[in-house]
C-alpha cells in the first residue's frame, strides 16, 4: 500500500460528571468539529454519560449518538481506588477479573444510553496490562493510549499488543492544551504544521478534554488528588464567561486552520479498521528470511515480506523449523506467555534432543492455547530456549538480543506522578506484566 500522507487523529476524554458547564463546551467542540468535517474520537467515562442523561443533555447524547468513533474511558476514570490503584496489588489473573467487573458497569451505562463503544482510552495515567485482554471481552477491539501515558513507548504506527491494536502516537499539542486556550492557539497550530513533516505513514494525535474549556483547573485535580478523595465532591472552578468564550473560539480557529494544512489526512475508527489487517489470519514465515532478520534485528516484532510477526511468532517459527523440514510455515497468532520473569542469568548448553523436544512443546502449545509456554513449564527460562534454537538452526555461538524489551518505558519514564494517585505509588507489578505481554507485540499491517 502507498502512503502518501501522515495520519492525524482528534481524541477528546469526556470525563468531568462534576461540572455542567462542561457539558456545554462538549456541545461546542462538536459543533466546531462538525463545521470543518473532522473526525473526533469521543472516550466516555460512564459517570459522565448518566450526568449527561440525568442532566438532559439531549443534544449532547443525540449527537454522540451519531458519532462514528465512540470509545469507553472508564466507568469513573479518578474516583478512588482508580483502575490501577486496584488491579497493582493484585495477581494479574485475579486482576483480569476485578477490571472486567468494575469497567463493564460503565460500557453498560454506554449501551443504555448511546450505543456499546468500539475503543478504550485509559484515565489519566491509569494505563494497565489487563485492558490488553479484558477489551475484547467487552466489545472492544483497539486501545487508544497516547505517548504519555501509555506503558509503550512513542509509535508512530498502531501495533497488535496481546489482543488488541495498541495506539500510542506522539501527542502533538501543548501541555496542557485546552486550559492553555485562548494563549495557546499559535503553539498548537505550529505543532500540526511541524508533523506534517513527519514520513509518510506515520500517525500522531491531538488530546484533548472538553471541560478544559470551561473550568480553570482539572476537575479531577480538585476531588482526588493524592489518593484522597474531597467530600463532599464539588464543581472545578469555572473561567469567567468572556475567557470561556474566547476559549472556545481559538479551538474553533484552531480547527480551521489544521484542517487546511495540506499532508494529513485527519484519520476516523472506520479509517484505520479499513487500513490494518487482522492480527489473527496467520503469516507466513519463510526460514531462511526469519533468520536472516532476527540475525539483522534480534528477538523482537519483525516485518517480514509476507507480513509481520511478533517475538512469540518468531519464536513459534524457530521452534516449528527446529523439528521440521519445512522452508516455510504459517504462524497461528501466539500470544504472550501466561507467565514469564526476565531471566538476568542462565547458562548451560542444551543437547540435541532436549532442544527438539523443547521446541516440539512449543509448537502444541501455540496449536492448543494460542500463547508460548511458560518458563516453568519447560524448565528452562523461555529467553534461553530461544537463544539456543537460533544457535542449533544457524549452527552458531551467536547471541539474540531480546530486542522487544525496547519497546517498553523504563520505569523512570512513566507517569507515576500523576496527581491522582497517592504519593509514591509505584505498580511494579503493572508494569512486569506490561513486559510479558511484549512477547504478542507486532506491527499492524498498515
């Protein structure tokens, strides 16, 4: 496919059930998106959709009702304890269910009032590993995170992650952005200008959050900072009428003048389903092209001429090439291992036969359960064992680098600090799980 354009993305996280007014300036923003013909993709909190019901916000939900890209971002996005403030202390099993139970209150309250969301965007900073398999038992297929808050790093291009399509674009706008408004219009505006420079192919994104507009300060920084929740709840502080006007009309202005900047193409759901291909139809790996490229790029997501693949598939393949003839297979989607700790040391050299029947076990498990086999399963740390099969197919000492491991923040890098939750909160547990799942991550076919 030719690519000829960079692909832009409008996200607005409708979340503050607190403030009326900001009802209104979501009403405003639509209107202005609707007059230049952009897409916007609209997250929900599930609090805020019965505030918006229980308000009779009836052109607000009549319009959202219209909306083609309708996302899900949380049942109550800051209220304590928080999504990961829940799930961290738990073993990711049990925390699997517990997101489950708590999230499908809110995509209910969707389905009654609007219609089932297609997409989830995490709140806040509450980016977690359990969304990566508990979206689709909710009716969704795609994870829109952003290069903030997102445990990925910055990709300019969406990825199958465990079994969702991940999107973790730059974020190209002013931070903060719509409290900046009306100041921070000219900044904005140049930041679109600059990415239309970017490659071709590539995909960033616009945040933004309607009660911006008209508050003073985030809603949410007002009721629950630091882990505590203010009682009683109260409204954020609101800008004096004449500054939300002038708010409104810069974002306005805004809008008109990036729909205009020649190069982007202003990308809506249908868009991208339209554009990527299925993580599970299966790729054909050739042999001798698989080891060539894992000797170019180590263990990692590969693109390869037939279509790309992940480090489990990879593994997947070395392992089927290991005991069979074959120059070529096609790889079922495997998924990450239920479990699996980084090994920082392991040596010893495994025999023929211990590498083959390794490798056979490898193989029935990704036919039976879709997903590699656990270190504890083989007895043997899972990196190792695919160190040793590149060796015994390329009748080599050469080492393979883990090179998926790169792709993660390290934990300096995350946003920990958001001010919701409470001081020194550090889910390591979130982010080792966040590791496993690496094994699935493979580009979308874009």
């Amino acid at each position: 496919m030719s690519l000829l354009s960079v692909y832009g993305f409008i996200r607005f996280d409708v979340e503050d059930f607190l403030t009326p007014e900001s009802d209104e300036a979501l009403v405003s923003m639509m209107t202005s998106m609707r007059r230049y013909d952009l897409p916007g993709w609209y997250g929900l909190v599930g609090k805020k959709v019965e505030a918006l019901a229980a308000r009779e916000r009836r052109q607000a939900l009549a319009w959202l009702k219209e909306e083609p890209n309708l996302g899900f971002h949380s049942t109550s996005h800051s209220e304590h304890p928080t999504i990961a403030e829940e799930l961290a202390p738990l073993e990711y099993g049990t925390a699997l269910k517990a997101f489950m139970a708590r999230e499908e209150i809110g995509v209910t309250v969707l389905e009654r009032h609007i219609r089932a969301p297609e997409y989830f965007t995490q709140p806040g900073a509450n980016w977690v590993p359990e969304a990566l398999e508990a979206l689709p038992r909710l009716g969704m297929d795609v994870f829109f995170s952003d290069g903030w808050n997102s445990y990925l790093k910055e990709l300019d291009q969406p990825y199958w992650y465990g079994d969702v399509l991940h999107l973790s674009f730059p974020v190209e706008n002013p931070r903060p952005f719509g409290l900046a408004l009306p100041d921070a219009g000219e900044e904005a505006v140049a930041m679109i200008e600059a990415a239309a420079g970017r490659p071709d192919g590539s995909c960033f994104m616009v945040m933004l959050h309607p009660t911006e507009l008209a508050t003073t300060v985030f809603w949410d920084a007002v009721n629950f900072s630091h882990g505590t929740t203010r009682q009683p709840l109260v409204p954020a502080p609101l800008r004096e009428p004449e500054n939300r006007d002038a708010a409104l009309k810069a974002f306005d202005v805004y809008l008109s003048r990036i729909a205009r900047i020649p190069g982007i193409t202003w990308m809506s759901l249908a868009d991208v389903r339209h554009r990527v291909a299925t993580a599970h139809g299966g790729t054909l790996v050739l042999r001798r092209e698989l080891l060539g490229e894992l000797a170019r790029r180590g263990l990692g997501p590969l693109r390869l001429s037939t279509g790309t693949v992940s480090a489990a598939e990879a593994l997947y393949a070395l392992a089927y090439f290991t005991v069979s003839p074959e120059l070529s297979v096609r790889v079922p989607r495997v998924r990450a291992p239920e479990s699996w700790h980084l090994t920082e040391s392991w040596s010893g050299q495994l025999s023929s036969t211990h590498i083959r029947s390794l490798a056979t076990k490898i193989v029935e498990t990704g036919n039976r359960a879709t997903r590699l086999p656990s270190s504890d399963d083989l007895d043997v740390p899972l990196e190792w064992v695919a160190h040793q099969l590149y060796q015994h197919l390329r009748s080599s000492r050469e080492t393979l680098p883990l090179t998926f491991l790169s792709y993660l923040k390290p934990v300096t890098e995350l946003h920990w600090d958001w001010p919701i939750f409470p001081q020194d909160f550090q889910p390591m547990r979130l982010w080792h799980d966040a590791r496993r799942h690496l094994w699935s991550l493979k580009p979308a076919r874009w």
